[in-house]
DNA sequence: TTTCAACACGAAAACGTTTGCGCTAATGTT
DNA sequence: AACATTAGCGCAAACGTTTTCGTGTTGAAA
C-alpha cells in the first residue's frame, strides 16, 4: 500500500527543494529543462496529483458547492441535484450535500457544518419548518460571512441573494385555463397550507385564472390539504379528503393539483366514483414526476424542469463566486414551467 | 461583511499567542481559569468556528464521504443516499456525490477529483459502461493508496473490498415462487443483458425457482430487452419487445420483471391485449420504488431497503475509516429483499 | 580581470489548526 | 536562603501547497 506522494517526497527522493518540485510541475521557466523533465517524469511515475485540501486552504476557496435540500427521496429535488452537478463539474467544482429533512435544526445544523471552510457557497431550498417558523438567521448570517447563497423553488423575499424560482403561478394559470378551454365549469383544487410559498402561488394562479375567465371561485372547491399528508404514509386520510371533495360537489369536472400525488389520489377517487377521465372529469397535476408519465391514463401536468433550475442556479453561484468585483447585485431568475398534455385532459 | 474569524485574529485581539487561543477554546488546563473565560467569551461572541479545511490538513482526514453513482434521479440511488446520510451525519460524516451517467470516463475522473485528498473514502455503485469494459484499474488504485472503498447493488468480485449487496437471486425465487405458488403455470421473465450483474442474478433466480418446482424453462418466455431500452426515452420499443413476448406465449399467466419500469411496461401491454391483472396475469416487479406503489392495480414487487443498503454501507466505510488496527478483513453483507404483496398478484 | 545579467535553484512565508516542549516567574519545600 | 516544583504561557513544527524573494553560479561583455 504506497500512500499518496507528495511534492515533499518527490523533492527528497531526487535531491532538490520542494519549491523546484512544485515550480517544475507546474512549467515554470524559472526551472531548467533537465530538472523539470526528471520531475515531471518522475511525478508521473508515481502518479502525483496535488492535494486537494492543501489547496484549498492555501487558496481559501474549496472549489466546492454546497446544496441542502429538504429531502432527497424526490423526483424534483433530485432532478435539480443533477442540474446542478452536470454545470458544477463542467466548471470544476464538486458538490456536496446536506439533507435538511424538512426539519429546522436539521438545516441549520447543517449549514453549520459546511460553512466552516468545507464549501464556497450555498444552493438550498428552504425546509417546510423553516418556512413555518420564519426563523432566517442562519442564511442571513451565512451571507454577512461572505458565503453567498443561492435559493431555488422554496425562496423567501426577505433574504437578499441569488434566486431561481418556478413560476409558480403562470404555471397554475397556464392549468387551469386549459381546464377552462377543455370545457370545465367546476374546476376543484388540491393543494397545500398557504406558508408553503409554492402552495400559495399556485392557489393564487387558479384563482386569477377563474377570474379572467369570468368564473367565481367557490370556498367548496378549494381543498388545502393538512400538512402531515404529503408524508407517503398517510395516503388513506389523504384519499378521505380527497374524497370529501367530490362529495360535496356533485358536478365536479375538473381538478388542479398541486403536486403530483394529490393528482393522483384524485384519479384513484374519481375512479372510485365511477367517473371516466378525462370524459367526466378532467385532471392536471404540478411537477415534472415519474409518476404522472406512467401513471394510467397518464396525467397532464406542468413540468417545472427541475434540471434546468438546477443548472441555472449552479451558473448564479459560480459566476458570483468568480466575480471579481465584489458587487453583490442579486438576480431572481424565473424558469418557465410547460403544460404537458397527456390523456388525463381532453 | 465581518469575514471568518480565527485563531489568529483572536489572539492578537487579546494579546495573548495563538496557542492560547486554541488550548484555552479546548479548555486544556495549562491555561488559567482567567484567560480561559476571557477567550471563550470572545470567541462566542465573534462566533469562531474551527476552518474544517485546515482541520482536514492537520489531522489527514477530511470527515467526508465520497458517493459515486450512476443516476441521481432514481428511486432506489437516492434511497440509498439517504440511507448514506443518515448515519454519516449521526457520526459526523459529510457526503459529498458524483455522478458517473452509466460512464466509465466519467467514473473515473470523478473518483480521481475526489480521491486527491477530498475525502476518506468511497461508496459507489459501479456504471454500465465500467462493467462492461471490465476495466477496474481505478478501484484497485485507488484501495491501494490506502482510500477503502464500499461497493453496494452492483458490485464485481475482482475487486477485494466491503460489499453490500441485495440478495438478487433469492429476491427472484422469492418472487417467482410466489406467481407459482398462485397458480401461475407460464411465466416469462424480462430481464436485462447478462453483463448488469443484478439482471443476471434475477435471471439466475428466476430459473432456479422454475426448476425447484419442476417446471421447465422456456427460451421464448426469456426476454432480455437490449440496453438502452432502459433509458426513458425509448419506452415505445421496450413496449415492442413485451408485446412481441405476449404475443408469442399466448398462454402466459405469469411475468416478472427486474425492474419497475418492464413491469409497468408489462402492465400496460396486457390491458392492451385485454388481460386482466391478476385474473388472467399476474406480474411481480423489482424495486421500491414510487411507481409500483401508485400503480393502478398497484403492483407486487420484491422491495430492495435501498435506505438500508446505505446506511449499512456507510456503516461498514466509517468503521473501517477509525478502525485502529490496519487489518483488512472485507466482509460481503447482503440485505434481504421483501416480498411486497399489492394488487398485481392474487 | 572586473562587472553584470541571466539562469537555476532554495528559503521562507502563508493558509488555520493542534500540540509537545521549553521558558519564566511564582510558589512551595527543606 | 537555596532549591525544586508548578502554573501559565509562547515557540515552533507539522499537515501540503504556491509564490515571492534572495542567492550563488555561470557566462558573456567591457
């Protein structure tokens, strides 16, 4: 078992200063051409590669991002984990990442951890608990270190940094208005508690979306699902709910989901009730899911490119990180989402 | 912007040295009770944290777990990260991830990026291309600079390291042994080429549990879908190839299926073909995946603890990592398989 | 022969830690 | 009063780099 060889023993072994080792490698002229053949031969002979994390306190930046995200286990998040690896390693930068698993402690913890010299900068989407607690010192003080942030999906205004955001309500609007062009009249919606920001946004879009079509919103048709729901296990309460909602609204044609297991729940359900979709109901779902393709009638839904989202938040964080002036004019960029039809719409 | 602080800052701020500053923050006892009080105070109050990196130098160990798999957005990969997280966070571990994309090339510049001081050691599951090409000159290499890699799912026996593994084989009896036992007296298999270690296990499994139970194996109920099938892409030729499976078993009552995908796949061409699920077909996949449980009938499948897989795997990489004795002993641990009953089985 | 530049290399500092050892001054022991 | 002990602190090395500056040697020009 050789360890790894360092400039220290190069130098050694052929009798010459670590600095003309270095110097050598690295094609300095200050370096006759005899030496540094014999080093560069010998280097590649032992396979020398520099130390990483010499490197990087020596440079003090880790060529390094850091990503927390709520949980990992997630077609969405995952997809933007690749967005962000696929530009991250074309520029030479590594990621690492953190799960905050919705929970508050968890992401401060971990921010903690990776702020203390192990990353350059920061890609997150806030946890659900954060978002509750509207408890932000941990990246205002992450940012005042001179750590930039860059925040996706899950953003909040009152922190100044570098955003990529779904837009979450033309998306939602985009929906429900092929509902309304396909034919729907009484269009429900499922989605989530308002302090989730997308939730509201979304909420917000099939409102507006009723307005401008002339069409008045029902108190009846709006379902904001508890929050425990979205947790995998409680898919029977969440079918209850669903459930509910069909009943008191007999002459239910349309649903708009937030996400795509409500969407799907809501497909079980109409097909419990014996509704034919999308002949007698028709479905739209949020996110751009595994699920939703291969679901059965496969489901329309806007697709928010979470790759994409990864990719340009990578770009924000690394061209601010090789910014050379040090002005911190902060951009919120908007990914388009798309509707893509499928056989649960007409 | 207040930067980091550090010890050295500290020290000239209370004029005292650095040594000071660092014993008095580790309350080693030559300090007095006075300066100790004096500095922790100060270092609170500026909010010091130790420089990871310069800790990682010092002490040659960076706390940080290199991840490389093939595919991010998959269910059962980012299982098993989570799994990895889980228990390197509870024992002060980060994970850092890269993402091979079924590359060889791509595998091993990754591993080369992080193998040069970046972290302690790996846990991967090796790409397509790297088993086909049989080439694991980066794995030895890499063990034998003294950096302990920990294969799981697909794992290659060259290469003398610790393995965590499902128990493909007995995971592929279980299943078909099941169809048999519920009457199913034709069953074909769509598997992978041989070269997936996994695909051929399952084959292996499948042929197995046949022949325990006297029945004799068919080559026309064998299907093994060439590759790049997998890729989402070409869903309209995977659907092809199973038809052409049905249609030329016409009394098939069976299937089972190595993964989630030709599962749903197999679902979707025996409505085509008016089969109903389970009466006049039965069909088991493999995989935990999100697909299977929300299928509609939701589908039997052989779940593989993809969390369990990690975290075991992380378990056995940070045990060798603060093992004190150099011995090497690799070990091979194998996580059962669950046979999950839904809807797609009677 | 003297002078000077070019050349080839080494010493040392710096990045931020931890820690063994040595030093000083004060205290305690005869 | 002489000596030993100890408390309290600083020096310096080490981890592996890169880079600035200094230095000795060589060869050529004067």
């Amino acid at each position: 078992m050789k360890r790894k060889v360092t400039l220290k023993q190069i130098a050694k072994e052929l009798d010459v200063s670590i600095s003309t080792v270095s110097k050598a490698l690295r094609n300095s002229k200050e370096i006759s051409e005899d030496t540094r053949q014999k080093v560069q031969a010998f280097a590649k002979l032992y396979n020398y590669r520099p130390n990483n994390i010499a490197l990087s306190l020596k440079n003090r930046k880790t060529k390094t991002i850091g990503i927390i995200i709520p949980e990992i286990v997630h077609h969405f998040f995952s997809k933007v984990i690749r967005g962000i690896e696929l530009v991250a390693n074309k520029r030479g930068y590594n990621v690492i990442v953190g799960l905050s698993n919705e929970s508050f402690d968890k992401e401060v913890i971990n921010m903690e951890m990776l702020a203390n010299g192990s990353i350059d900068g920061f890609i997150l989407s806030i946890s659900k608990e954060t978002l509750q607690q509207q408890d932000y010192h941990h990246f205002t003080e992450t940012i005042n270190q001179g750590m930039p942030i860059v925040m996706f999906d899950r953003v909040v205004d009152a922190i100044n940094c570098d955003k990529v955001i779904v837009d979450d309500l033309e998306g939602a609007k985009k929906a429900v208005s092929k509902l309304i062009s396909s034919g729907c009249e009484n269009i429900g919606i499922i989605t989530t508690r308002d302090y989730v920001s997308v939730g509201k946004l979304r909420t917000q879009g099939y409102l507006e979306a009723l307005e401008e079509h002339k069409m008045n919103p029902k108190a009846s048709l709006i379902l904001k699902v508890v929050d425990q729901l979205l947790s995998e296990d409680h898919l029977d309460l969440l079918e209850k709910e669903v459930e509910s909602l069909f009943k008191r609204n007999k002459n239910l044609d349309g649903i708009f989901a937030v996400n795509e297991l409500y969407a799907l729940t809501a497909m079980k359900v109409a097909r419990k009730m014996h509704l034919r979709i999308p002949e007698d109901i028709q479905i739209i779902g949020f996110t751009d899911g595994v699920l939703s393709k291969h679901a059965v009638p496969s489901l329309t839904t806007v697709s928010q490119h979470g790759q994409k989202i990864g990719e340009k938040a990578a770009e924000l964080l690394i061209n601010n990180l090789e910014r050379e002036d040090e002005e911190d004019i902060y951009e919120t960029v908007i990914i388009e989402t798309e509707l893509i039809e499928r056989e649960s719409t007409k």
